[in-house]
C-alpha cells in the first residue's frame, strides 16, 4: 500500500459526496505512520532494529552485537483497575540483548500533527504495566524504556519538566518499575538514524528505504552529508572567519 500511495496509484476513498485520497488519509492519521514505520522495524534484524533506536535516542541505549526481537505488539489492550476499557500503548517490544541474555521491554508512545505527549497517559500506561508484572502474567525485564515519538519539545526543561510532573503522578508512583528509563525523540531523528545505519543485506535495505520514503510522505526527510563535504565544512569556516577579520 505504501508504494501504491507514493506512485500515486492508491486511489480515493467516497463516502457519500466526500471523496478523499488515501494519501491524505494516511498522511492525517497518527496510528498509521506508526504502524507504517515500526511494524518495517520489526522486518529488520535485531541488530539493525536496535541499532536504529539505539541512533535515534542519541546513543544513549547500550550498544549490543547480539540482539533479537522476540515479540512485538501494536496497540496492546492492557486491563487497568482505574479503567474499564484499560489503556493501550502504541507499542510494545521486548528484546533479548548481549551474551548472556537481558531483556528489554520497550513502550512506545507515538504522536504527530501537533499532539503532545501526555504525562497523565504515561502514568496509565506504566501503571498498567506494573500491575502485569505483579499479576505475573509478563515476565519482568532487566530494563525497561518509555519510548515517546513524537509530540516532544528539543528543550532539557522541557524534559524535566515533563519527568518531574511523572513522578507526582499516584498510579506512576504504584507501579513501582525497577531500571525504567525514558527516551524521547522526534520523528526526524528516526529518519535520520534509518539514512545512517548500516544495512547488513539488500533485504534490509530495501526496508530502510521503505522506511525512509514513508517518513518523507509524512514530511520528515533526511539527507546525509556527504563525507566530501563534511570535510570542507572547518576549511569554509576558516575561510568566512579570514574574510570578516579582512573587512
């Protein structure tokens, strides 16, 4: 279907009088780039899947040789005893890592179109993950990490502010997670940790590049610095620097 959009061969939808074109349904919908970018993630090896986390969260994750995704879950329904109709995280991966094995739980978050991540939401969503843990029916993890995508501001006071909030929040507090960690990103640093990996096949490649041109259709683009250039850039510093000292 991504291919059909991007060549412009999708079509459009008709309800009634009102027709829409698939692309500006898929380009309006926050659970759809989700799903197009995360469920192409899980296609990847462990490495590489991991890898591309690892880069877009500033390589703060631990770098492991040995990874493996063991399981992966779009739009969970975790029952909460606050909530009837319980919550539901966008993501939720679990990862083996390194020789000998630690797991990883990962949660994700995703927003797009000027939704900010919602600290209330994260409470629910972690709370609910601890009454797993406690209720035995998931198996704990070595670590475990709130991914938010999306919806997050490029400000360290925003960050803590957003943390500090959490930690006022009664259901995060009764959960209670050993080793919890947060990492909070944009969708253009996911597109360019997808340019910047290293694929280890043609097959992955082509994921990568699915994954890159479908982060273009939603207006996220990266092109990477050739080496050449990135090179010139001191010897044109040193040269503008020259030319102002000169006036």
């Amino acid at each position: 279907m991504l291919h059909a959009i991007l060549s412009s061969k999708s079509g459009r939808l008709r309800s009634g009088d009102t027709v829409t074109k698939w692309r500006d349904v898929f380009r309006n919908s926050e659970d759809l780039i989700t799903a197009t970018i995360l469920e192409r993630l899980s296609y990847l090896s462990g490495v590489t899947a991991w890898s591309i986390l690892r880069k877009a969260l500033g390589n703060t994750l631990v770098n492991f040789r040995v990874a493996k995704l063991v399981e992966i879950e779009f739009w969970p329904m975790w029952e909460h005893e606050d909530r009837k109709l319980g919550v539901e995280p966008d993501v939720f991966m679990q990862f083996d890592l390194g020789d000998p094995v630690k797991r990883y739980h990962l949660i994700i978050e995703s927003k797009f179109w000027g939704n900010s991540q919602d600290v209330n939401q994260w409470a629910y969503q972690l709370s609910a993950y601890g009454q797993l843990l406690q209720t035995e029916e998931l198996e704990p993890a070595d670590s475990v990490v709130y991914f938010g995508i999306g919806g997050v501001k490029n400000s360290v006071l925003w960050r803590e502010r957003m943390l500090a909030e959490l930690d006022e929040e009664e259901h995060f507090q009764a959960a209670n997670i050993e080793n919890l960690s947060f990492g909070m990103i944009g969708w253009m640093e996911l597109v360019k940790a997808c340019v910047e990996t290293n694929h280890s096949s043609p097959e992955e490649e082509r994921i990568l590049n699915d994954m890159i041109k479908g982060l273009g259709l939603y207006g996220y683009s990266y092109i990477e610095t050739p080496r050449q250039l990135e090179a010139m850039k001191p010897l044109q510093n040193v040269e503008h620097t020259l030319a102002l000292l000169s006036m």
